[in-house]
C-alpha cells in the first residue's frame, strides 16, 4: 500500500502523508517511503521545491506506537530534509504531535491553518522528545519551547508561528503558500540550493554534534518502565499510573 501521495504542478512536486487510518503516524513504512520519494526529488532537475503535506485531520500524529521506525532511521530522515539541496515547504491543515513535530522543524519553510493544532506529547508517555530535538532547538523560541516540552500542552497556529515552528499562519494556508511557492519558483536552482546551505549550516552541526547520543537516549527510554506504562495508558485510553 502506497502511504506518500504524489503530484506535480509547475516545478513544485508535492509528496502527502496518505495514511490516515493511523493520523500518518510515523511508521517503519511511511518513514521508509517518505525517504525513497525524497531521494527521487534530489534527483530530479525538473523539481524545483517540495511541498510536504497530508490527507485526513493530522498532518502526523508521531511515532507510530506499533511500528516505530528505528531511532537512526528518523534521524536519517529529518537529516535528509535539512540537507535535501531543493526547498522543503511544510503544508499542514490540521494536528501536528510529538515526532511529527521534528518533521515539521526540518523543512525549510512551514505554513500552516488557523484549524492547525500542536503538542509536544513525549513527557505523556513517559519518554522525551530526543532526536526530534535535532530540528527544533535550533530553530524555535528556547523559552516557548520549555514549555511544551515538559508539559504536553496543545497549542494553537498562532503561538507556533511566534515561536519559530512554523513560517506563517493563516485561515487559508495555499493563499498564505502562494507567494511562497512562486518565490521558488522564480529562484535559480543553484542559488537556491547555495542558500539553503547557508541556512541549514547551524542545524547540520547539531546533527553532527549530538545525533548519536539523542537517538541512544531515545532507545534507552522507549524501552523503560516509564514508557511501557505510558504506551499501554494511551492505547488503553486512561491516565498513565503517575498522573496526580
């Protein structure tokens, strides 16, 4: 079954998270063909940028709890958006959680709708957002960020284009990406791609500086304790055993 919807329209190609059965969680599958698609894209000089975007209600609701990708497998992925010489433009009109945060903060450019909503809900299950930390700390607000890591807390489209996560917010989001787009596609392919570098140079460094120990943090406390109660409490849908 196929799970990356594709189309093309005038340069841009545009890859859609299709498994809504399971709100695009992060599977083995759909991390797995995502990447292939992407791979596709950096080959193709007919590609000038990428819209990243989704069917159903949820852009992507995460990890996918019964079949996660392994943890250097999602670092792979977000670091093969970052280094991806051709723009990333992220198109969410609905839920974003937890890991599908990560693959938020990797894209280049993110726009999302006013209906959009967002939650760092790691701390809820009993683990941390470790390797999604890639992307994120470098760009989004430190102070904001504190918060809805430790508390879980959802958050709407308008704080989560204060604190850096996503470029703009708007009731229309293809109305908020048209200029965006026609921007990229006025855009020389080579500038383009030597810019982007400029950008994402601070972000590759994080990736190189701490990539290994963030995805052996993350092994460590999905196999916890901690984690088991919490996976069990959220597909049983009940309060973890720690909640006062």
């Amino acid at each position: 079954m196929t799970l990356i919807a594709r189309t093309r329209a005038r340069g841009v190609e545009t890859l859609a998270l299709d498994s809504p059965h399971n709100r695009n969680a992060l599977s083995a599958a759909l991390v797995g063909e995502l990447a292939s698609c992407l791979a596709d894209c950096a080959k193709d000089d007919t590609v000038r940028a990428i819209v990243l975007t989704h069917t159903g209600n949820t852009f992507s609701a995460g990890a996918d709890l019964k079949d996660p990708p392994d943890p250097e497998t999602l670092v792979g992925l977000l670091r093969q958006i970052v280094e991806l010489d051709k723009p990333v433009v992220a198109r969410v009109t609905g839920h974003v959680r937890a890991g599908g945060l990560g693959l938020l903060a990797a894209c280049d450019i993110a726009a999302a709708s006013t209906e959009s909503t967002f939650a760092f809900t790691e701390v809820r299950i009993g683990v941390a957002p470790a390797v999604i930390s890639l992307t994120l700390l470098p760009r989004t607000d430190p102070r904001a960020l504190a918060r809805h890591y430790l508390t879980g807390e959802r958050f709407d489209a308008a704080e989560a284009a204060r604190t850096g996560l996503v470029t703009a917010a708007g009731d229309d989001v293809d109305a908020v990406l048209e200029p965006i787009l026609d921007g990229l596609r006025r855009a020389a392919p080579e500038a383009l791609a030597e810019t982007k570098r400029l950008l994402t140079a601070k972000v590759l460094e994080t990736f190189d500086r701490d990539a290994a120990d963030l995805t052996a943090l993350s092994a460590r406390l999905f196999a916890s304790p901690h984690a088991r109660e919490g996976m069990t409490a959220f597909l049983e849908r009940r309060d973890p055993s720690w909640v006062m």
